[in-house]
C-alpha cells in the first residue's frame, strides 16, 4: 500500500491533467491524454473546452484547431464529451449490448419497448441516412407508431428521442454540426473501423486511461452526469495522510519531478470537476454559481478556479463582453492571501486570458 503526503498526491493530480510544465502543444495529444473534451455551450469567458485547452496549451492554442478536429472527426461528440475517434471502439460492445445486461430495470424494458414498437420509424432514419446523410433533425422523417410520452420538454419529441435511443444502439452518430444544427450519420461511417474489445475489456481499459488522466482516483464513485470519477482496478492501491480511505494512483506519476506554474480554471476543468476529490485533497471551496441568484453568488456566474503550483489558491470572477471588445475582471477572490510573487503570476495568467480572447482588459477589482 502506497503512502502520499496530501501534497504528493495533489502534484500527481496536477500533472496528470497536464497542468505543470512544460507545456503540451498539441491539441489532439492533450485531447487524447485527457480522453474527452466537455462540449458545454456557456461562454461567459469562452466555451468550457477552449478553457481547457488554452489552460494546458496557452495562447498559442487556436480554437479554430478543436472545430477542425471536430469536423474531420478526428474528435467524435458523443453525450456532449469531444472524444478522440479510435476510444469509440471502447463504447461499442455496450451499445451492441444495449439496453444492457440482465436483469433490465424498468426505463430500460420501456425504452426497447418503444424502439420495437417504432421500429419502421427506425429503419426509416437508417435508410435516409444512408441515401443522403449526414442530415439534420429536422430532416429526418417521424413515422413513429407509438409517441414518446413524457411528463417534460421531451414529450412527443419522437424524432430526438429515437434518434438519441440510436445512438445509445451504436446505430447513429453525430457527424459534425451545421451552423448551430447537429448533423446526424450512420455511426458506420463516423466511427472509424478499428477492433471493439468485449465489453469487459473495454471498461477495465477506461479505467485505465481515466487514471493516467486523473492520476489519483477513488475505486469507486457516486454517478457522474457525464464522465464516471472512479476507475476500478486500474494502477495501484494508495492511502492520502489525511484523508479516509483508499485511493488508486498511477504508478507512472509516482517520484516525477514537478515544476508548477499557475493556470486559470474552467470551473468544468477534470481538476476540479469531482467536487469531494477537490475538497478531499485540495482543501478547496468551490461550487459553480451560475444557477444561483446574482445576490446569492459569493464568487461569481462563472468563477475560473485559480491553480497555482499544486495549490488551489482563489476564483477569477470575469466576464467577455465581445460587443465591447473587453474582458472585465470583477474580482479576484483570494482564499488566504496571496504573496506579491504569486498575485503576479496570477495577473500574468489573467493578461494572457486577454490576449489569447483578443480582448481590452479591463480590471474593475482595483
């Protein structure tokens, strides 16, 4: 059983999620190394993903080079996450399997009920695509039989829901988007042609990756909304002074050299993104605020965590106003603070921001 001092495990976490230097440079690497891009529209400084990628990257990173990865499909969206196309394959056996392995519980027994109950509408979308695809939504024909029936916003969207059910099948894919519109395809033809493990391979084989991503990680997790925090097996056993339980810990981070440097947060950025991991080992007080009331905000709409060497050290509450070409910077929350050496790397970080979004910047803290 390994043993890390807190600060040990907090530098494997850092550099895990190629946030110390030197710098990556490539935007497919990083991807490929982090293994998914949330594509999350809110723009309040910029879309999440390009934070992501010009907090590793720096202003040489150039959004135009995730939109073309994206449109070559080099990068595949799939729920919403960027994935480099080839880790696909680790998906597949569990769509060919779906709804899943038994015993179904009861919303899965209703999904197959109704996609065998629309199955011509099915065969139909497949067919279209097929002649004339990639098509948007609103192209594809609802010959559905039975109508999706819900108590929200989906109810008697047949179309989408089948379509998102199609996708969950290994059947359909998003192939890219047109103007705002998603384009759908036959996922044959997005998807590249590579080996599909069996389906226990390819979780083990997540599992894996996901640490080398994450460095540190729990075995086991709560459900995440969009990419499980736990990893399984994968590396080896550790404990964290100070903290209950067991972790799991890539081998490969363990005894590296670490050389810090401060980095400005998207507040999805993986670092961060499992809040009880962040608390657990960075003693960090965060929660993203854009859903609260303005008057209950205690940071900000949008605050970027602020990362400096393997320390979590404040929140940048700013905003982009692209109208008037300024990047406003209300405040910079400082949990304890800062010495002069770190409050000018952080202002360094936050003149870089500017640069790279081609923005005035306009400092209303001071």
């Amino acid at each position: 059983m390994l043993r890390l001092a807190r600060e040990d495990a907090r530098r494997i976490a850092v550099q895990a999620q190629l946030l110390d230097l030197p710098r990556p440079d490539d935007v497919l690497d990083v991807v490929r190394h982090l293994t998914f891009l949330q594509l999350e529209p809110t723009s309040a400084v910029a879309p999440s993903a390009d934070v992501v990628l010009w907090s590793r990257i720096g202003s040489a990173y150039d959004p135009a080079e995730l939109q073309d990865l994206l449109d070559r499909q080099a990068l595949v969206e799939h729920h919403q996450l960027a994935r480099p196309a080839e880790d696909l394959a680790l998906f597949r056996a569990e769509m060919a399997a779906w709804p899943g392995p038994p015993p179904l519980k009861g919303w899965q027994e209703q999904c197959a009920d109704w996609v065998a109950a629309n199955d011509g509408c099915r065969r139909d979308i497949l067919e279209l695509l097929r002649q004339d695809g990639p098509l948007p939504l609103r192209e594809l024909p609802d010959t559905c039989v039975v109508p999706w029936r819900s108590s929200g916003w989906n109810n008697a969207k047949n179309v989408k829901m089948l379509v998102g059910l199609m996708v969950e099948r290994g059947e359909v894919a998003r192939a890219g988007r047109e103007g705002r519109e998603v384009l759908w395809d036959l996922a044959s033809r997005v998807y590249p042609d590579v080996p599909v493990p069996d389906a226990d391979t390819a979780r083990r084989t997540r599992g894996v990756r996901r640490l080398a991503a994450l460095g540190i990680a729990r075995a086991t997790a709560p459900v995440s909304p969009t990419e499980p925090d736990d990893v399984g097996q994968a590396g080896e056993p550790a404990v964290v002074e100070g903290v209950k339980g067991e972790w799991r810990v890539d081998p490969a981070l363990l005894d590296r050299p670490f050389t810090g440097r401060t980095a400005l947060l998207s507040p999805l950025d993986r670092l961060v993104f499992d809040r009880r991991r962040m608390t657990e080992l960075f003693g960090f007080d965060y929660q993203l605020e854009m859903y609260k009331p303005a008057e209950k905000r205690r940071w900000g709409y949008w605050a970027m965590p602020v990362l400096h060497g393997d320390q979590l050290v404040g929140k940048l509450d700013a905003t982009a106003d692209r109208r008037a070409g300024a990047l406003y910077v209300d405040a910079v929350h400082e949990d304890e603070p800062l010495a002069p050496d770190v409050r000018e790397a952080v202002d360094a970080e936050i003149e870089d921001l500017a640069r790279w979004l081609r923005l005035e910047l306009v400092r209303n803290d001071r």
